[in-house]
C-alpha cells in the first residue's frame, strides 16, 4: 500500500496542473525531494507534465511504464485550485504538494469521526502550509527521535558497563 500524493503546479493564469505519485507520499520522503531538488518553477513544471510517478527518488521520477491503459500517464489540466480541490480523492490521495511559482505548500488528508455520526468519518484535506515550515518540524522529529535513540543505547552500554 502507497503513500498516495498529488503534485500540482499553479500556472500565472491560476490553471492547475496536475499529477498522480503512488509510494512515499509523506513530507519527509517526497517532500524533501521537492523541496531540494524541484526548486524553481521550471523544474516543478516539467515534474508535473510526467502525469504519474510511481515513486520520486533522489534520481528523479520513477515511472511505473505498465501503467493501466485506461488511465494514462497524462498530467491533468484544472480551471483553477478550488476546481482542483473539488476533485481531488479525499480517502486516496494522502497529501498534496502545490508549487505556486515561488514556493512549496503541502496539504494533508485530515478525518473527523461527527459524534451523530453512525460508522461514519469525513474526510477531508488541510489548508496548505508552507513545506518548508513543515520540513522543518519533520527534521525536529527526527532529531528528537535519533536522540531518544541515542540516549537509550548510552544507557544501555553504561549500565553494562562496557
């Protein structure tokens, strides 16, 4: 099962286009890569005229070349971004990263279970936050995380004395 994403880029006229990206949709993993490596409006644009990717790596992306005929590998074109977020699959695509010609911004699907509500949760997605703001937390977690690692393994050796 894949992190499922949707890269899109604002164009100066407001159209948005679209594509589909199937594993590692998460900020830290895709995210990144765009935030590093697809950092001008040229270099997002000619990402998003792929249409699917099957993952993005550090190479760039990797398209999946039996894709299903009935769905080919055409980026799709929106009027605008709420045309755009009116189609966009609130249960499929886990996040979205927007290119709007300056920066990187990143929406995630968010669920709320309504307390009437019978087996029932809504789905929906985030407004857009900054990536680099999100990055940024991402790295904090990170850190967080290989220090606990860190600390555990100090404690561990130091108790045993070794």
């Amino acid at each position: 099962m894949g992190t499922r994403s949707n890269i899109i880029y604002e164009e100066p006229t407001g159209e948005v286009l679209s594509m589909y990206c199937h594993y590692d949709g998460y900020p830290s993993h895709s995210g990144r890569i765009l935030f590093d490596q697809y950092n001008s409006a040229k270099k997002a644009k000619a990402l998003v005229e792929i249409g699917y990717a099957r993952v993005l790596t550090e190479e760039g992306a990797e398209i999946h070349l039996d894709q299903n005929p009935e769905r080919p590998n055409e980026m799709e074109r929106h009027r605008n971004l709420n045309s755009y977020m009116w189609s966009v699959d609130t249960v499929m695509i886990e996040y979205i990263y927007r290119y709007d010609g300056d920066d990187w911004w990143v929406s995630e699907i968010k669920s709320v279970k309504p307390e009437d509500a019978y087996m029932v949760s809504i789905t929906y997605h985030s407004k857009f936050k900054l990536l680099s703001e999100v990055l940024e937390e991402v790295d904090k977690e990170i850190n967080r995380s290989a220090d606990k690692q860190f600390a555990a393994i100090f404690s561990e050796v130091w108790l045993r004395g070794d």
